[in-house]
C-alpha cells in the first residue's frame, strides 16, 4: 500500500509546502504512515514520484520526477520542493506490493501526453487478469506500458477508454466517464477468473485542468483505503510546520486530496466514503458522485457534511 496527495490551485503553491514542511507530510507518511490497511508496513520506502504542471509556454504536459530511492533520503527532491511552484501538484511515495521490483518505470505517476496518473492499492491476483487486459488495449497503449505493475496497466486501461487520449483537455465528463469504465472492466474480470480477494483501486488523474480521484474496494461491508479531502481559500503555516486550511469566503481556491491528512487540523479533513468518484472542475467545483455497482452499500457510505 502506499500513499499519495494531490493539490489544485487557482494559484501556484510552493511544492515543499505540501511535501516536507507539513508535520505529516507525505515526505513524513514515507517513514510514518499511520492509516494503512497493512499496518504491520508502516513504511513506504519503495520509491517516490512528483509530477507538477508548469508554465503552457513549456507545453501542456506535467513534469515528473521519480526515484527508487525513499522519499526522506533523497536531497534532490528536497531541493526542488523549496524552487518550485505549480497550480497542480500530484505526489506519491510507494510500497511495493505483488512482488512488483522497485524501478524508476515502476514509480508514480505517470504521464501520457498531458494526462497524470497514480494510483494507491492493489488488484488482487492481478497476473490472472492481466492478459485480459492487455488484450484490451490498442496497440500504442500496449506499447506504451514501461513498468509491470497493476497500476501502470490500469492507467493504460483508462486510456483505452478515451477516443484520442493524446488530444486533450477532456471535459469532466470524458474522465468521468473513462474512470467509471476502468472500474468495471476491471471488475468484470476478476469476476470472470472468480477472484474473491479484495481490490483496493485509489485511482487518481488529472489533464492539468480537471481531476478525478476514486476511493473504491472490491467489497460491500468494508471501507477502502483512506482518502481524506480539504478545500478553501488558501493553505497556510501558522507556526513552523503547523499549517492550516483557510475559509475566508465560500470559494474554493485550494483544493487537497490525500491518503492521510497532511495536518493535524481535524476540522479541515473530511473522509472521502469508500466506492466514491470526486471530480474537481477547471471552475473548482468540487463533485461526489457514488460509484453504484455490486459493491455500493449505501450504509456503509460516511455522510458528507
């Protein structure tokens, strides 16, 4: 299991206030993740990512830094998160699981031209789906699989579902959409091979102007993967790496999406309920839509408030 935030802006925030200054920080979640599943593995030193959007003068698609190093041993990723500012920041650090090999082609997220992809959990025996899936796939998104993990295959499932993945921005619909339609061939295939053991697929994508992110189990009585979001005006530090999230009005300027809150303000973190898809618009609004399959259960989903 590994953990990952994503941040949207109308503003460009210094990445170092969303990956190390944070008291828990995802940097922090690397060595001292506090809400897995697996709690026996409280480290996620399995490699590291960050993909960001910069300037369009540098063209639309995300910038991506990856290492199999552990995220708190690695200086660079320090040095860049205190000189780089982005509206859209996606991060993840990794614990590998279904004895897939710490490599760079197997760090998140990745990227097809403008769209960003990472993903927190795991397909169950995915070795037995994974012919299925690949047989799925046009040819240049077969090709264009470098890694062999479930979650880089998902990604390449995704973008199967859209008619020029390479022509972009896509409406929130289109991603919509295409996430709802992952979901379900996955699902149709697991069913096919009679796979009972549970799926967790935190699915997180973005075009650099709208993003969708899942919280979602292969199982109707238990809660996915955490996932936690918070919204408002700004996200400030009020005392060295004590930050908090700011509501001066109703608007939404700033928008976090993380597997474990990154501040130990309880009031600023909301549980996103399992088998949910949340859509953040180019406009910033900010959309739960329950993912209702033969997994929903309506009473096991948390209310919204």
């Amino acid at each position: 299991m590994c953990r990952f935030l994503l941040c949207k802006g109308r503003e460009p925030i210094l990445i170092a206030e969303l990956l190390t200054r944070p008291a828990h920080s995802i940097i922090n979640q690397s060595f001292d993740c506090r809400l897995r599943i697996d709690r026996h593995r409280p480290i996620n030193g399995d490699g590291f990512g960050v993909g960001w959007y910069d300037a369009h003068k540098l063209g639309e698609s995300p910038c991506i830094f990856t290492s199999v190093l552990p995220a708190w041993n690695n200086i660079n990723l320090s040095r860049l998160a205190e000189k780089i500012h982005s509206p859209l920041v996606f991060a993840h650090v990794r614990a590998s699981t279904g004895g897939f090999p710490s490599s760079e082609s197997n760090c998140h997220p990745w990227q097809y031209g403008r769209l960003m992809w990472m993903h927190n959990g795991n397909i169950a025996q995915f070795g037995r789906i994974k012919r299925k899936l690949q047989a799925s796939l046009r040819d240049e998104l077969y090709n264009f699989v470098q890694g062999n993990t479930d979650s880089e295959w998902s990604f390449a499932l995704f973008l199967n579902q859209l008619d020029d993945p390479m022509n972009g921005p896509f409406t929130p619909e289109v991603l919509h959409k295409a996430m709802q339609r992952t979901i379900a061939l996955i699902n149709e295939w697991l069913d096919e091979e009679d796979i009972n053991e549970v799926s967790l697929m935190n699915f997180a994508i973005t075009d650099g102007e709208t993003v969708v992110c899942t919280r979602y189990i292969t199982d109707a009585t238990h809660e996915g993967a955490s996932l936690y979001f918070s919204s408002g005006t700004r996200f400030e530090s009020y005392k060295p790496g004590h930050y908090r999230m700011i509501k001066a009005d109703k608007r939404e300027d700033i928008v976090v999406i993380a597997s474990e809150p990154l501040t130990f303000e309880r009031t600023d973190w909301l549980t996103i309920p399992s088998n949910t898809i949340v859509v953040i618009t180019p406009s910033f609004n900010v959309l739960l839509y329950p993912i209702k399959d033969k997994y929903y259960n309506i009473g096991k989903r948390q209310a919204w408030v």
